[in-house]
C-alpha cells in the first residue's frame, strides 16, 4: 500500500494565496485509505482515475455522456452507463489504454438502460432498466385511472452476458416489476388483494412524495451480493430499497415461486417506508428520496450491512444527507425476517452520520457512500461535487473538489459549477485490475494547479497481526465455549470480541492484562457459523471460525 504525506502549507506560498483554492484536493492526511479514487462527472466525457494527491493515473474519453454510473473491472477495463445521444442508454467499455472494446445500445421505443448497471462475478452485466406500459396496460393491471398520465415507466433488470467486439449481448436473465403487483382500487382487475397483507408484491397505487405518474418508481441502483445470490435496487421515488431472488430462472423470476428462498421474483425484503406497503404512516419512513443502497462487501469492516446515502429531501425541519447503515435480519442462507404485520425490522438504524452543523452536507439528488478497508467512509456529496473520507468520530482524513466544469477543466481559484458526481468509487491498491498496469501519476486534471509537496512512499501493505495463542474449547459447541489465550500486552484495553457469520458485530468481553482464559455462555445465539478474534491497543488476532450446533 502507497502512504501519501500531503502538507498544505508551501512556503512558496502566502496564506492569502491558499483563501483563494476552489477545486482539486484540500486534504489527505496519513490517516487516509491511500487508494486510487474513480472519478466520472456527469457531465463529463473523460473519466479519471486518481491518486490520494488528487493526480492523474490514468483517464478514458468517450463520445458520449455518462448515464450515470463507471466501474473498473477485474481486468482493469472501465465499464461505464452511456447515454447514446438523446434515445437512450446503454453501456460501454474501455480497456486500460483507452480503447473502446465494447458497447451495447439497450433502448428502443418499449425500453431504456438508465442510471445504473452492476459487474457480475461471472462477467455478465445486471442493466437497470425503464420499461413503457400504455395507459390501458396499466389500467387492466389495476392501475387507477387518476393515477395514470398516458403511460407509465416501471423497472426491468436485464442480466446480459456481453459478446466482446461484437457490440451485441446475450440477454440470459431477466425481472419486471410489473410480473409483481399487488392493488385494492379495483375488484374485476388483475393483482386484486390487500397490500398490507403481501409486502412481497408492489402496490401500484401507491405514490411516494415526488413520485411520478410516468416515472412511477425511479430506481437509481443496483448492486448484487455474490454470497447470497441476491440483488438489491433502491427506490428513489418509493424511498425504500428492495431486495430479490436471482438464483431463480426467467420464468420463475416473473412467478412467485422457486429460487434459492422459494419465492421467484418476489421482494425478499424492502426498508425504508413502510407506507409503501400500507403498514406505516408519512411519519415512519426512514429514507428521503435516498440513492446507493448496497451491501457493505465481505472483507470490510460491517460486512453483511445495508449502507445507504440518505439524501435528506423533504426532511423537516431541515433538509440535510446522512449515511445511514441498517443490519437486515437474514441469516446465512439469505431468509429475511419477515413479519404479518409489523413494517420489516430493524425499528431503528445501527448508525447514521452527518455532518456539524445539520445541513452543511445536502445534496438533494444522486450521490453515494463506501465503506474503506480501514473502517472509514469514502463519501460523494453528489450536487457540489465533493468526495471526501471520514472516520466513525466525524474526522476528515481526505477531501477533494471535483475541478470539471462540464466538460472542461477549471483554472485553479476559479469555482466549477456544474461539477456534479453521480457516483465515485475508491479501489485498493491491490485491485486485481491494477496488475501490470503502469500507475505513476501525472498532473492534476485542473488548470494551473498549485505546487504541491506530495509525496508517495512505501509502506507495509497489510497490519501485522498477533495470535495470542488463541483457542476455543470445544469447537463446534452448544452452550458454554472455553476459550484460551496468552496476551503478554502492556496495556489493559484487551477484549475478546465474537460477529456472526455476515460480519456483524455481536458482543464484546473485557481480558484482564495477565489473564490465560475465559469461559463463555452461548447458548442464547442460533445455531451457526460464527467468528472470534482478540483485540487490543497493540494488536489483533486473526479471526477464528466458531460453530455452535
């Protein structure tokens, strides 16, 4: 892993002259995830990537607009959602050197890519997607005819599998909102039922505050979690996401049953507004016309948790953003607690941040949220184009102002209205798309920028971890565990701490310095797969797999 030292203050530099910086980095103090951040404007045909110094690794240029959303992928390729002209969507690919190897046009007159798409493991795509009902569709469907403006623009994913070089795709899997509706206007029309009672289907009567009769949902994301076969979409105008099945076939997708959980292309699970699905009021939503829902990924700190870049419009009685993190009650196989009649749990968020004073971080519209490898949150404050990093006790280690007027770079003091970032995303220094790839850095994208002392060294790419000769007896256990250690520490702050197999932090044990052993009661948890490890001031052990029958 790269350190990058930045120190503002230049001697060649008067304070006077630093009042007047506008764009490009702020800060990057030692603390920062020293990474390589993706930067797609949305109004921008170039596409950068970036050093912690706020400098150029490498850049792509298209002939089109983004819409909205750019990846890398493991073969260091940019995958990114193209607007084609002023039809549609679609998507296109870049490898390293910047060559266009791939684009696939996915609009017509009945549907359009839009907003997001999502890399697959296996290297198909998920594309988000508008599809184009009639007013007499929807009306059959039990749409009522006060809520209907000619047409309506409900969801569709497609799961493509690109054909490189042929600018074509096999489109292998696919889900429409409209094969699950639920609705009370109208008895002699389809989907007749109590929403209340199936929050697995999707009421089509029900209109969010700034919802649309056209863009009746507006989903602005998607992302997938490989562990649980399952896709998530977040719901803008609803301000809920949802959760769904992937592991069923097409055919089962448009059905209610089959698939890993049984239930075909049904919702598995939804949070943010139960007033969607008539178990809540106004007063109980959570989200405000939020963007980003996604899994926090395995390997990083909160593995298995729901983060969410909560916008914060309409909020009263002041409209601020959050990063709002929530832990869904599934278990290892992926089956969602699912009440008859409560809205879906959790009542309340595991965490939320904002800033100091509520209000100073808003943006009304797109942006998103990471969660870093060291704990932090890489954050894109979408509107103002601002990407910053911030830790769980509100310390900013890394701050930067996207410097691109649309298309154009900005002279440096200059302000850079229409800089706005849909999504911006931080890759390790070891992502596996960086292999073989020449990473030295160049200048920063804005005009006449100011000197800086920023340095790169090398340092320990991994933390050293400790063992503490740690055990636990018997393994796999019913209810009580013995666990053993040796923590030869100086210091007294020693715990013993134990997740549960999604990475969610269960509970932790105080060790005094100087002990050998710990006995443990487990017999309230379920049955599982769980993990354990010691932590102190000095070190941490790896974790270790504990089952319990």
């Amino acid at each position: 892993m790269h350190k990058i030292y930045l120190t503002l203050a230049i001697l060649l530099f008067t304070l006077q002259t630093y009042a007047q910086q506008t764009v490009g980095l702020f800060l990057n103090d030692s603390l920062a995830y020293n990474g390589y951040t993706l930067l797609n404007p949305s109004s921008a045909r170039k596409a950068y990537l970036l050093d912690n110094c706020g400098r150029i690794v490498n850049q792509w240029t298209s002939d089109n607009r983004p819409f909205f959303s750019a990846y890398l992928t493991p073969e260091g390729n940019l995958m990114r959602a193209t607007r084609f002209g002023t039809q549609g969507g679609g998507i296109e690919m870049y490898n390293w050197e910047g060559e266009l190897i791939w684009h696939y046009e996915f609009f017509s007159d009945k549907f359009s890519q839009h907003h997001d798409i999502e890399l697959l493991p296996n290297g198909n795509v998920l594309i988000l997607a508008w599809e184009l009902f009639t007013e007499q569709q929807v009306i059959e469907a039990g749409r009522n005819p006060d809520l209907v403006d000619e047409e309506l623009r409900p969801e569709a994913i497609f799961e493509v599998e690109p054909i490189i070089g042929t600018d074509s795709a096999n489109i292998v899997w696919e889900w429409h909102v409209m094969d699950h509706l639920i609705q009370d206007h109208d008895p002699t029309k389809a989907n007749f039922g109590n929403p209340a009672d199936h929050p697995e289907l999707v009421d089509i009567n029900y209109i969010g505050i700034g919802g649309g009769f056209e863009d009746w949902l507006h989903a602005n994301h998607i992302d997938y979690n490989p562990e649980l076969d399952q896709i998530m979409i977040n719901l803008r105008n609803f301000n809920e996401f949802w959760i769904i099945d992937h592991s069923t076939n097409t055919e089962e997708a448009a059905g209610h049953t089959g698939g890993n959980a049984g239930k075909g292309g049904d919702i598995l699970y939804r949070w943010g507004n139960p007033e969607a699905y008539r178990r809540g009021t106004i007063e109980d939503r959570i989200f405000y016309r939020q963007h980003n829902s996604h899994w926090i990924p395995a390997g990083m700190p909160g593995a298995g948790q729901i983060m969410v870049f909560n916008n914060g419009l309409e909020r009263e009685p002041i409209e601020f953003s959050s990063i709002d993190v929530l832990i869904p009650p599934v278990d290892a196989m992926g089956n969602y607690e699912t009440p008859t009649a409560l809205a879906f749990a959790p009542a309340e968020l595991h965490s939320s941040y904002t800033t100091t004073p509520l209000g100073s971080m808003y943006s009304a519209r797109i942006s998103s949220a990471q969660r870093l490898p060291n704990g932090h949150t890489f954050i894109c404050i979408g509107q103002i184009g601002r990407l910053f990093e911030v830790d769980d006790e509100g310390t900013v280690h890394w701050d930067y102002i996207n410097p691109l007027q649309g298309n154009n770079p900005v002279e440096q003091g200059n302000p850079a209205p229409g800089n706005a970032v849909f999504i911006s995303k931080r890759y390790a220094p070891d992502f596996e798309g960086f292999a073989g790839r020449d990473l030295s850095p160049g200048e920063p994208i804005e005009l006449n920028p100011f000197p800086s002392d920023c340095e790169i060294i090398t340092d320990i790419d991994k933390p050293d971890f400790a063992e503490f000769n740690l055990n636990a007896i018997p393994n796999p256990a019913i209810s009580d565990v013995y666990f053993s250690y040796n923590l030869n520490t100086k210091t007294n702050d020693n715990y013993l701490e134990l997740y549960n197999a999604q990475g969610q932090f269960l509970w932790k044990k105080y060790l005094p310095r100087g002990s050998r052993e710990m006995n443990v009661n487990i017999s309230d948890l379920p049955s599982g797969v769980y993990f354990y490890r010691i932590i102190s001031r000095e070190n941490v052990s790896q974790a270790r797999k504990l089952i319990l029958y």
